[in-house]
C-alpha cells in the first residue's frame, strides 16, 4: 500500500516518495474558462469547455483516488555554496590620508576676508567713478546708478540728472557698497582654502564671472533703472579688479589650522582617557 504523503522509502535512502505531477488541473481550469466564455460567444465553445471540465476532473480523481500517484526523486545530500553578486568596493589604503569630511584643513580667519573685502571695494569704487569720467557722464554717475531704484522717478530721469551729486544717494551707496563687499570678501576667505593652488584664477576670474552672470538675469528685479543704463563691460571688468585685488589680499594672510584633524573627543570637549593620560605625562617634570 502507499502511502498518501511523501515519504522516504527504505529500499533506497537516497530517493524521495513526492505527488506525481499532473496537468489535468490546468485542463480543468481551461475548461471552466471556456464554459463562460460561450456564454457571450458561442455555444459550441460552452460545449467544448464542458468536455474539457469533465476530462479534466476525471484525469485529476484518478491521480488522487484510490490512492495518489507518487514518482521518487532523488535526494541531493550536499547543500549548494551560498553566493552573492553584490560586488565588494576595492579600497585603496593610503597613509596619513584625510577624510572628505575633515577638508580644508587649513581656513583663513575672519579678518582675511574683511580686509579683502575692504579693499576690492575701494578697486571698484575707483574703476566705476572711472567709466563716468570715460564715459563724460561724471564720476557720481555710476554712484546715483547704483541706488537709482530706492528713489521715485528715477526711471523717467535723463543722463544729466543722475550724474548730478546727491549726499542722499551717497549716504545710501556707501553701506550698500561696503556691506555687499564684505560679504563677497567673507566669501572669498571661505572658498579659497579649498583651492590653494589657484587663489587669483577663483577669486579674480571665475567667481567675477559667475556673480556677473548672476547679477545679469537677476538686475532687472532688483534695480531695473541701473539694468537698463549699466555698461556690462566696465561692470565685468570692475568685478574682475574687485576679484583679483580681494583674492591677493585674502591669500596673503596667515591660514590657521582647524580641528578637524583632532579625535572627535578632543573637538567635542569629551575627557577621553587616553588623551588626559597623554596631557599629564607632558606636565610631569
């Protein structure tokens, strides 16, 4: 008699007793699937699923009853090697060498980018008045233009009228002038340790450009009397003298060093037991 599970036979301990396969479950399901599918075609295709539902069912009973139908498999005793194709990352292992996180090293201080600041808004200042004098409009010209949108009526004003001296427009210019540069200067010191070996092409060309270019989709919003009588050639060349004098006056001064390359418990003032060892061997005579 056999048995109705699957079961290991003792004749042969390498074979395994499982249910036979059988396709006349899909011969069922394919029967059943036509029989309603007659009922909106044909009638013949109803009569086809019905013979196929019966063959099917009869074909499955007689796998199952009186008693299953088994096939032996063989057993595979070895288990198969476990792999991945997820693939393993190479490092590379240099000595000494930082984390990206720990870049730069080295900063400028804050006084580095105040008197950068400081002084490429004097070079542009005196570039500016000098395209006024070039240009005959006057040197305050290119002063008036610079805060003409704060006043009323300035765009319907001529040449002549914003070229005229106001202390009202200096008083304005002057802070406008010096706060921008002070921040471009404060800019400056930050950007240029991450580019050490090209202090003057950063800060005396590709920054200049980019903040003309900034400035030239954006001027409109902000000041469209000065957007639509600026000269772009003397400003591009204004922000470039800015640039270069800022970017010298920044790189010339003394870098100091950041804590970056210190253990995170030195950075973050946690007592580290191997750092206090080390602070009280120093201070024994």
């Amino acid at each position: 008699m056999i048995p109705n599970s699957a079961t290991t036979t003792t004749n042969d301990p390498g074979t395994l007793e499982l249910p036979a396969p059988t396709a006349w479950p899909l011969v069922l399901a394919f029967g059943i699937t036509l029989t309603f599918a007659g009922l909106v075609t044909s009638g013949a295709v109803s009569v086809l699923g019905g013979f196929l539902i019966i063959a099917g069912a009869v074909g499955w009973f007689r796998n199952v009853l009186p008693y299953d139908v088994h096939e032996s498999v063989p057993v595979m005793p070895e288990q198969p090697a476990i792999a991945t194709t997820r693939r393993d990352v190479a490092r590379l292992e240099v000595a000494n060498r930082p984390q990206r996180a720990w870049l730069p090293l080295e900063i400028y201080p804050v006084s580095a980018g105040i008197k950068g600041g400081l002084a490429g808004s004097v070079i542009m200042a005196v570039l500016a008045m000098l395209y006024g004098l070039i240009s005959g409009n006057g040197m305050w010209y290119p002063v008036n233009l610079l805060v003409a949108g704060f006043f009323p009526g300035a765009a319907h004003a001529t040449t002549a009228q914003i070229a005229e001296f106001r202390m009202s427009a200096l008083l304005l210019a002057i802070p406008i002038h010096l706060i921008t540069s002070l921040l471009v200067g404060l800019l400056y010191g930050v950007m240029l340790p991450m580019f050490p070996r090209r202090p003057i092409l950063l800060g005396g060309l590709i920054a200049p450009i980019m903040w003309s270019g900034l400035l030239y989709t954006t001027l409109d919003i902000i000041n469209p009397v000065m957007n639509h009588r600026i000269n772009w050639l003397w400003f591009v060349l204004s922000q470039v003298g800015f640039g270069v004098v800022a970017g010298l006056v920044v790189s010339r001064q003394q870098r100091i060093r950041t804590y970056q390359g210190l253990p995170f418990a030195v950075r973050a003032g946690i007592e580290a037991p191997g750092v206090m060892r080390e602070k009280d061997q120093e201070q024994k005579p």
